[in-house]
C-alpha cells in the first residue's frame, strides 16, 4: 500500500520560530466557510450530499478500520493570501456542531492507547480527536472543486476506494499524521497517536451526555512543528483538509450511541456547518510602507519589554526575541539580517549585528516562537 502526502516544506525553515497559544488584542480573526465535506464511511451512498456525517470506531475487527466512520473537511484559505504574507499565524481552530441528541458523553481529553486494549477507560466517554489527511489509490491530493473531471483530484464524491469490498486500509482519503501516514488503524497496529487536536466545549460537562447544537472547537496544536509545516503548506496552496475521528462504538441496528455532526449537504444545511478560523498577529511592516526592514526592527525595538501594541508580532503579551524572529521572516528589506545579539528581558536594545544577505521570504511561511 503506498500513499501520497500533500506537503513539501523543509522543516529546517521552520526551526526557529514557535507559535504561541490562543491569544487576543492586535490579532486579526479570519473566519472560514466550509468548502470540501465528506462523511468518508465505506457505506455512505451519497457522499458530498450529506447532511450530517458520524464518527465511530471499529475496534476488534478484521474488515473495517479502527477509526471507521471519519468525516473530512476542506477549506478555501486563499483570502489569507495577503495576511499570511506578512503576520504570524498564532492559532488556527475547527468548530464543528453536533447534530445529534444525546447520544455520546463529552470527554475532553486524550485516553491512552492502553484504554482502547486492555485497560479500563479512566474517564467516561471517549475524545474526538483531528489530525491531518492524505490520499492514495492515485490520487494525488484533495480538491475543493466539486465539479472537478481531473481523476487525479479526490472531490467529496469520489470513490471510497477502487478495491471493491475491501474497506480496511483502502480509503482514498485518509486520516494521517503530519506525514502523510494513516492513523486509522493505530490501535490495532499498537501505536499511540497524538491527534493534532482533541474536541472541547464550555456547554456540556466532562462525562455528561452532549445534546443537539452543541459546539465543538478544536484548536490545533502548531506548537507540533510538522502539523505547523503541514498548515504552512496548505496556505501556500490555498486550501486545508482536515479529519474528525473518533473511537466511539456502533452497533448495527442500535440505537446511534456515537457523535454526528452538520454537513452542508451538498450546498444546503440542516445547522452550523464546520468552519475554520485563522488568527494572525500583527503586520511585520510596522511603519505600514510595504518593506518589512529596518525601520521596523527599529520601532520593534523602540517597544522592546512593552505588554501590548503593534510590535508585539505574536501576541503573547511580551515585545522580544520571539518577535524579532518573526520579523525576520517577513523582511524584504536589503541589505536582510541573517544574526542580532538580542537583548535580555528588559534590557534596552542598544545595538545589534547585521551581517550578510539571507532570511529573505520567498513564501508564507508559518512562524514559530516561544
Ligand atoms: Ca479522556
Ligand atoms: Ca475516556
Ligand atoms: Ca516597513
Ligand atoms: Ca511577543
């Protein structure tokens, strides 16, 4: 079995910056609308028309996979082709709403591999937990276009799989980790898997039943320099697929006891569709006029130690190195500073090396910083 990942930036342009948590205050929200959805079961006879999809697992058998019932979702993330240009992106987050009643009970955290195997599960209920995607069977990647001819493109109507009747690990379109590998079957396989995200809310307490309408938001952890590289790639590509798992039981003819959500099916809705929020900290281009060079580094450094305003590029609060580094990835001035000495906390910025051309942008890029 081979499979194709839809990524491609060397990690090494990453290693110097971080993200920072959730955050508000100069940041810029940018809300998205589901462009791609498909409740990826083998048995869905309408995909791309659906108006919920279900996520159940599978676990003990032979034919299905592990995480069985997925639902996939893509995004159009081309207007933040500006934005993502200039600021660091420093939190992204899934909303999804469910769709069923009472049917599962909320559990806000990871449970261990060891839960799914052999012992007891130490909370009640099971997470729904996010990762990435990636496609096979030729496929080449996903597409948002619905009316796409192209075979190499998986849409939201494309086949399950092209091996009639084999439905374990013959998805078209699979949950995967950052690199590309499919994390469908990771219990039978004994590997624990850290999902780039675990579903939580306000509205429902930790072992409670979760009702109709209820919203759930998964705030991916970019701290994860590969799940940070694959969102890096998909803001250069201009669009980002996602897979909501889980391992709660089914039974054929019982009563539903897994989560559902709403779909758009197919350009109509029944409630909330999924979407995606994107936030961004502040421009690099402090001085607003368009080069992101020195004279910015001076103004960020005129706000050196400062709690709040425009310099502080990542929102955490704290004008330092953090935000020199992100400045530095967005630099377009000449001559571009590839070393500083950065002053200590609260130490005024007295003076710093520059030497050599290098740390030019040449692409989004997502920034990372402590
Ligand atoms: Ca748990
Ligand atoms: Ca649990
Ligand atoms: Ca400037
Ligand atoms: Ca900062």
């Amino acid at each position: 079995m081979s499979y194709s990942v839809w990524t491609s930036i060397p990690l090494s342009a990453l290693l110097a910056f971080c993200i920072v948590p959730p955050s508000v205050g100069n940041a810029e929200l940018v809300p998205l609308e589901i462009g791609f959805d498909r409740w990826m079961y083998p048995f869905n006879g309408t995909p791309g028309l659906r108006a919920t999809g279900s996520v159940f697992g599978a676990l003990g058998s032979a034919d299905f996979d592990n995480r069985d019932a997925q639902v996939l979702v893509g995004f159009d993330t081309s207007p933040m082709a500006t934005l993502s240009g200039s600021r660091a992106l420093i939190s992204l987050t899934l909303t999804v709403t469910t769709a069923s009643s009472n049917t599962f009970v909320y559990d806000p955290t990871v449970d261990p591999l060891e839960s799914y195997l052999s012992d007891p599960d130490a909370d009640d209920g099971r997470p729904l937990e996010l990762f990435g995607v990636a496609v096979r069977n030729g496929f080449l990647r996903p597409t948002l276009d619905t009316n796409s001819t192209d075979p190499l493109l998986f849409k939201e109507t494309s086949p399950f799989s092209t091996s009639p009747g084999v439905f374990r690990s013959s998805r078209s379109m699979f949950a995967a980790d950052a690199l590309g590998a499919d994390v469908s079957n990771n219990v039978s396989n004994g590997q624990s898997v850290v999902p780039w995200a675990v579903g939580r809310t306000d509205t429902v307490a930790p072992g409670a039943t979760v009702p109709r309408n209820t919203e759930f938001r998964f705030s991916i952890d970019l701290n994860d320099l590969e799940t940070a590289r694959y969102v890096d790639d998909a803001l250069s590509v201009g669009e980002i697929y996602l897979s909501l798992t889980s391992f709660h039981s089914a039974s054929q003819g019982g009563p539903p006891s897994f989560p559902s959500f709403y779909l758009d099916a197919g350009g109509t809705s029944l409630g909330p569709t999924p979407r995606l929020e994107f936030e961004f900290g502040p421009s690099s281009d402090l001085n607003e006029d368009g080069s992101v060079d020195g004279a910015d580094l001076g103004l960020l450094f005129a706000s050196w130690g400062g709690t709040s305003g425009p310099a502080d590029l990542n929102v955490d609060q704290l004008v330092d190195g953090a935000d020199v580094a992100i400045l530095f990835n967005y630099w377009s001035g000449d001559p571009a500073p590839i070393s500083i000495a950065v002053p200590e906390l609260g130490t005024p910025p007295l003076g710093f090396a520059v030497s050599g051309l290098g740390c030019r942008r040449s692409r989004r890029r997502v920034n990372l910083s402590r």
